[in-house]
C-alpha cells in the first residue's frame, strides 16, 4: 500500500480550490450569485470524492481496454450550485460537481455521462451556467453535452436514472450521496444498489 504524505493533502486541497487553473475559482463563482455556505467538515468530503475517482475511472478504462466498451456514469444526487464556501472562511471551494469533472481530467478514460440532481432551482440553474463556462475551456471540452441536471427529488431522480441506465447494456456507475441528514430514503438507496452493470462472457 502507497503511504500518503502531507503533501499529498496539499495537493488534494488545491484541487479544492483548482489551483492548477489560476483565476477559474473566482470565474465560476462570478458566474452566478448562488453559492452555499457550508460547516468547515464539508471540504473533508470533497477530499474524500477526491481520491476516489481517478483511481475509479483508471479501473473502468482497464476493464474497457480487457473486455470493451463500458460507460461509466456519474451520480451526484446532491449536487449543490458548484461553489462552496466555508463558513468563517473568505475563501471558495469547488463543489462535489466541480471536484469530480476535475479529477477526471486526470484519466484518460472520462465519465461518458454525469448526472446532477438538486431540489433547488437556482442551485441547478447555478451549476448549470458553471458547467456551461466550464465546457468552454478546452482541458474541459469533453464535458460538453455529457452532463445531465435534474430539478427535484433525489428519491424521484433515481427512478428516472434507472429508466435510462436500464438502456444501456455495459455500464458502471459512481455515485455521490451528499446530503444534509436524512433526505435519501433507504428503499431510494436499494433502487441505485439494484441497477445491474450488464454482464461479458
Ligand atoms: C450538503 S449539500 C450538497 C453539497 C454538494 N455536494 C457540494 O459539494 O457542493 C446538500 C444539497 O442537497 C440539496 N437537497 C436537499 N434535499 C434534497 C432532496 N430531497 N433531493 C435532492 N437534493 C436535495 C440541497 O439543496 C443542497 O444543495
């Protein structure tokens, strides 16, 4: 097992604050008024995303390479406006929206789908002009018309996935369950744990 230095969680907080793009942070947070005020635990999370997704795309494109194409969705099922800022801080973080397109860049397999779920109209209509300004960037190009954003309910949302996810013969998905306290039902969490991968002979 690879022992994780202190540098390494400097690294994963500039992708937090997307250091590697200068002035990106503030340009997408200037593209709406919308942004959350969140407890200082909400960048632990956003690390934890962090890590995992690289790795996870790497291992989709290995199968992809072994048995053939497979498309590997995103689920964000709370997904906030993009931006983030951490209560008693000046500064902005990226939201798990951002955090997640971002880690991806760093796999040569991309997700072929991510799909956005947030009950509040105007933090979809935020993310939505973030992930359009974003798209426009060419290390972000590849998100362009892969991204799915959905207004309501995460337990109403996940049925609609299913619907489409039910369509498509290889598939893997990653999902991120992010909310407040109690707002995903169990049965819900059943519904996205049944969605079969499809199977190779
Ligand atoms: C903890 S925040 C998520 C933050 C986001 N993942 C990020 O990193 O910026 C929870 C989000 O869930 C949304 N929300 C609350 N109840 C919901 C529900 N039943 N279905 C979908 N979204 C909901 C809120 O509007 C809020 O944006």
């Amino acid at each position: 097992m690879t022992k994780l230095s202190i540098e390494d969680l400097d690294k994963r907080l500039a992708i937090l604050k997307l250091s590697k793009y200068p002035g990106l942070l503030d340009e997408l947070a200037a593209a709406s008024d919308t942004l959350h005020i969140f407890r200082n635990w909400t960048p632990l999370k956003l690390v934890a995303l962090s890590y995992v997704v690289g790795p996870y795309l790497r291992i989709i494109g290995g199968l992809e390479k072994s048995k053939g194409n497979v498309e590997s969705i995103y689920i964000d099922l709370f997904a906030g406006s993009g931006i983030n800022k951490v209560e008693g801080a000046e500064s902005l973080i990226a939201g798990s929206p951002i955090v997640a397109i971002d880690c991806a860049n760093t796999s040569p397999k991309k997700f072929d789908k991510m799909y956005f779920v947030d009950l509040k109209e105007e933090n979809i209509q935020a993310l939505y002009e973030r992930l359009t300004l974003l798209s426009e960037r060419d290390e972000f190009s590849w998100i362009g018309g892969r991204c799915k954003l959905i207004i309501g309910d995460a337990n109403r949302a996940i049925l609609k996935i299913r619907k489409e996810l039910d369509k498509i013969k290889y598939k893997n998905y990653l999902a991120f369950i992010d909310p407040y306290k109690w707002e995903l039902k169990w049965k819900s969490l059943e519904k996205l744990l049944e969605i079969p991968m499809g199977m190779y002979s």
